[in-house]
C-alpha cells in the first residue's frame, strides 16, 4: 500500500481501579513517519485479509429521530460530515478536528460497550488516509502481546508489541 497518510492518532482503552472501561487519550495527533506510515499500511493489509468483513452505511434520520433501540446512531455520521466539509473547505485546524473527531467517536464506543455489556481493552488507533484517490478513515482496536529479545550482552527481555493478527474491532470508512 503506497498510501498518504493525513492523520493518526491512538488512544488506549483499559478497565479501571473500578473495573470500568475508560480512555487514556492521546493530547494530539501523531506526526506521520516511516514507521507510522509502515503501521498503517500493516493495520490495513490486516483489516484486508480478514475473512467474513460485513458492509454498512449511514442512515439518513428526519431530525430527533431515534432507532429501534431509542439511541442516536447520528452522532457519529454528523460529526464525520463536519470534518469531511472542514477538509474540503480547506482550513487550517484539521488535525485538532481529527483529534476532536477521534475523542468522540472513542466516548461512544467506550458507551455502546458499556451497553452491549463488552469489556474490550487496547490500543484504538484513528487514521484518515488516501489511497488511489480514494479518501479512507480506518479505526482498529488492537491488543497488544508480549515477546521476548535478546539484547547485545545477550540478555534477555520482554517487550510488548501490537498483535495485528487478532485485530478485535475494525472499519474501514470510505470518505469519498
């Protein structure tokens, strides 16, 4: 994937003290790097190879409208169309919109997790990218597992690296 990366940013989920599920923000995006770029495309060739990948769109609601279940399912798609318009309008602030855009999207799902009774920890990882023309906002969350190196006085130690082959929730949204 030779693709542009615009905007990047990973905010942690864990389960407090008080065994609730709580976000540990990041205070901005990340600059783009060689390795972030390298992430990325690794995240994407992972959300690609999965087998069993569902399709969805966004609903159109007359405004106060609810869903079945009484929830809002806008708020998202709302917030989502006001960056895109920011975005093509050109101005300065986009990468404190994306940021702004991450945190919300992270309070919900930290909410609907709540609700569905799931308990889902890790690294929850936002990246607005173009690739072939095509404008994308990929969000994954994933674990992390534990390894173990050998260092140059061949001692050794633990590290914990991103398991991208157990990616647990992804999507991929296609901007344009």
């Amino acid at each position: 994937m030779s693709a542009l990366i615009h905007h990047f940013v990973v905010h942690r989920l864990i389960v407090n003290e008080e065994e609730k599920i709580q976000a540990i923000p990041r205070n901005a995006c990340l600059t783009v790097t060689p390795e972030i770029e390298h992430l990325a495309h690794q995240i994407n060739h992972s959300f690609n190879s999965k087998p069993g990948k569902g399709v969805g769109h966004f609903v159109e609601q007359a405004p106060g409208e609810d869903d079945a279940a009484g929830k809002d399912v806008s708020g998202f798609a709302t917030e989502l169309g006001q960056f895109i318009a920011a975005q093509n309008q050109g101005q300065d602030d986009l990468e404190d919109k994306f940021h702004s855009l991450s945190l919300s999207a992270t309070h919900r799902l930290i909410t609907s997790l709540i609700e569905t009774g799931s308990v889902e920890t890790g690294f929850l990882i936002f990246c607005q990218y173009e690739y072939l023309a095509t404008q994308y906002l990929m969000i994954a969350l994933l674990n992390t597992r534990a390894h173990v190196e050998v260092n140059q006085a061949l001692e050794l130690t633990s590290k914990e690296h991103l398991d991208l082959a157990k990616m647990q929730l992804a999507v991929r949204i296609d901007l344009t």
